[in-house]
C-alpha cells in the first residue's frame, strides 16, 4: 500500500532511524572528529571531521540525534546552536583549504530557537553558512536521512546536489507549524503534511532534490547494510564526476541549481 506524506513523516522521525554518526561508521574509513567553533563551545547536535572514501580524503559534517531520551539530552534532540553550524562553516572552509569534497548529512526539525542560541547570533549564523557555502570550491553533497527541517536544515544543504532518503521530509517548517498558522489548529497536521509537498518523491519531481534513495523494495524494507552500500556507491561515482568539473563550471552550476527557485 502507498505511503501517505503523514506516514513518511512518522518515518522520518523514527527513534531507530540510522544517525550521521551511525551513517559515517559504515560509508567511511578513518574519520576523525573534530570539534568546536573557536568562538564559544563545541556544539554536539553538529558532529564533524575528516575521513575518507575510497581512499580518498573529505569532510563529513552532519546533525546528530540521539536514539534515547539521555543521548537526546545530550545532543540537544537535533537542534543545533549558532556554535554548532559555525563549527560547520570552520570544518568547510577547512576542506576547502585543503581540496577536500565535502559531504552533510542533514536530521533535524530546525535550529534550537532558545533565548541564548538567539543572543549568539543563530540567525546569522545559518546566513553566513548559506552565503559561504554558495560558493565554496570544493564540490558539496548534502543527504537527507530523517527529518530537514527550516534554515536549520538548509545551512548545510547548499549542495551541488540534495539527496533524500526515501522515507525522509524536507520543509520550510513542520506540519504541525504549517498547520497553527494556516488553521490556527495544530492537530490538523495530517492534513497539513499532504499539502506541503514535502517528501522525497514530491521532492524530485518539483526537481527540489537530485536523488532519492530507496529504503524500501516491492513493499519490503530494505537492510540498512544495502541502504549504505548504495550511499558509499552513488557517493562516489557523483563526486569523481564532480571532481572533474573546472571550477568556474562548478560553482555557475551551484548556483542555477539554486538560481532556478
């Protein structure tokens, strides 16, 4: 039976959906984290470092949600700080720097929008990985594996390509929000989750996003092991295609891609 846009989101949010950390464990060999902004703190909703990927060298940077209520705690329940995303933009810059392509994997139900995080600068923050991203020389791939919730999501999906996993959403806000806005009523957010377009299907055919990848074959989930072997596979044919491009060619590309909104 078809999934509905409000069966997907459920997906999305699953407790034992993989995490980045999870994702970057089995597509990638030797990561190293690191970690801080060199401004504040070290934000650990945001997880980043170098790594490599057939043998050669990137940097991953992705959201981290935890799989329980501590490891939630812990990791603000995906909700990045101001730290966390310039802790990004550092580790970007960086593999720009050295030549390195750059891979994000994107869980997130948006920016933490408390007191402090606004105090720190969260919306500029998210603009200024937005404007350095647009035009960062190295090529950018960002994957969408839960939840891409709002500018939280978007300062790190500034991409020569934006993937989503099949059971994945991607929205300005969530269902619930559309919902207290648009109806002043947030428990029509069913109703609310099948007009916003927001899945990966709708996605790809609004050419929002470049790729979906199937979690799921002739009804029958797919292992998480043959989910990762298709990730590490389509990662590496699109970034030696990436990488052959000049970099006058890559960036004008980046920007119609974005341009065409």
């Amino acid at each position: 039976m078809e999934k509905t846009a409000n069966d997907i989101v459920t997906l999305a949010r699953a407790q034992d959906r993989y995490t980045t950390l999870e994702y970057i464990e089995a597509i990638f060999e030797e990561f190293i984290e690191f970690h801080g902004d060199r401004y504040f703190g070290d934000d650990l909703a945001i997880v980043g470092g170098i790594a490599t990927l057939d043998e050669k060298p990137v940097t991953v940077v992705g959201i981290q949600k935890g799989r329980n209520l501590p490891e939630n705690i812990e990791r603000n329940f995906g909700a990045p700080h101001p730290e966390g995303y310039r802790k990004a933009l550092r580790l970007m810059q960086q593999a720009e720097k050295f030549g390195r392509p750059v891979i994000t994997f994107i869980n997130t139900a948006g920016a933490y929008c408390g007191i402090g995080a606004e105090e720190r600068g969260e919306g500029e923050a998210i603009a200024k990985n937005l404007l350095e991203m647009s035009d960062l020389k190295v090529p950018i791939i960002a994957i969408i594996i839960g939840e891409g919730g709002s500018g939280g999501a978007l300062a790190l999906a500034v991409a020569d390509e934006v993937w989503m996993l099949e059971h994945t959403i991607y929205a300005v806000l969530s269902p619930e929000g559309f919902a207290s806005i648009l109806w002043k009523d947030g428990s029509r957010a069913k109703e609310a989750a099948e007009l916003m377009k927001i899945t990966a299907a709708e996605l790809k055919e609004l050419t929002i996003i470049d790729r979906v990848i199937p979690e799921e074959m002739n009804g029958e989930a797919l292992e998480q092991s043959k989910i990762n072997r298709m990730i590490r596979k389509a990662l590496i044919s699109k970034l030696t295609e990436l990488s052959k491009l000049e970099l006058e060619e890559l960036l004008e590309a980046r920007y119609q891609r974005f341009r065409k909104f």
